[in-house]
C-alpha cells in the first residue's frame, strides 16, 4: 500500500475509519471522534482521549489485539520492538509475563495508510523489567480501531 501523503511529503491532519470515527493527527498521537457504532452502547460516542502514540496494523492484527485484549489474562503488556509488535501477559503458574503466540502478521507502521488499521497505546510502561532490551516500548492499555477508508 502506497502512502501518498508521505510520498509527496505532506502531512496528515486527520483520517476517517470505516465504522465513521474521525481521528485528528499530531505527530505520533491521535484524538479519535468515535462515532455511534452498530452493537456498541449509544451513549460511547464522542471525543476521547489522546493516544500516547498511534501504530497502524493490517486487519487480522487489529483483530487479534481486540481478542487478546479481552481474554482473562492479566498485567497485559504490548511491546513495540523495531517494527513488529509483541503481546505478553501474566501467568500466573510460574509467576512471571509470558509472551503469548501471536497468530498474523504483527509488523506496524508510523503513519496513517488506507486499508491499515490505527492502534492506540496508553500508559507507557517505563519499568525497568529485567527482560526490556534497549529500543523496547512498552503500554498497558490499547484500542485497535477500524480500516482507515480516507486521509486528509
């Protein structure tokens, strides 16, 4: 997929989902207008609040970080590393994080493109963990959302 806003070198102020939220971009951050959703609660629309940094996902992934999200696991952590992400949570069996099996394609990109998916992060995690390399992010919270379908 070509990103012709970053190929021609101009910014990208703001993108539309398919489900109709808007997103308003600043820098690596986005503030997304949800909009009335079909199976969501009516009264979850609206502003927001601001990313801590905003990655864009192919669908399968996108999916996969909504499933993983909800599961019963706890102390869930999302790790960017490089260009590909990594999902890890507690178990509770041995006492430590585990890195669960990831399923699709788990590479991102910075930049809003049409047909990727955004992924807002919250709650950086700056804890010294004993198994962050050097380059690693770390968050605690997340929303996948919906095909991007147009940039401005």
């Amino acid at each position: 997929m070509i990103n012709f806003k970053l190929w021609l070198n101009e910014s990208i102020s703001q993108f539309t989902t398919k489900q109709g939220s808007t997103y308003q971009v600043n820098g690596q951050k986005t503030i997304r207008t949800k909009s009335a959703h079909e199976f969501h609660d009516t009264k979850d629309t609206g502003i927001k609040q601001q990313s801590e940094k905003t990655i864009y996902v192919k669908t399968e992934f996108a999916k996969e970080v909504g499933w993983w999200g909800s599961s019963s696991g706890s102390k869930k952590k999302i790790i960017l590393f490089g260009s590909k992400i990594h999902l890890l949570s507690w178990n509770t069996k041995e006492n430590k994080f585990g890195i669960d099996k990831i399923y699709y394609d788990n590479s991102f990109v910075e930049m809003p493109t049409i047909g990727l998916h955004p992924l807002e992060l919250w709650d950086k995690d700056e804890t010294d963990w004993p198994w962050k390399k050097s380059g690693m992010e770390v968050y605690s919270k997340s929303h996948p959302g919906s095909t991007i379908i147009e940039i401005s």
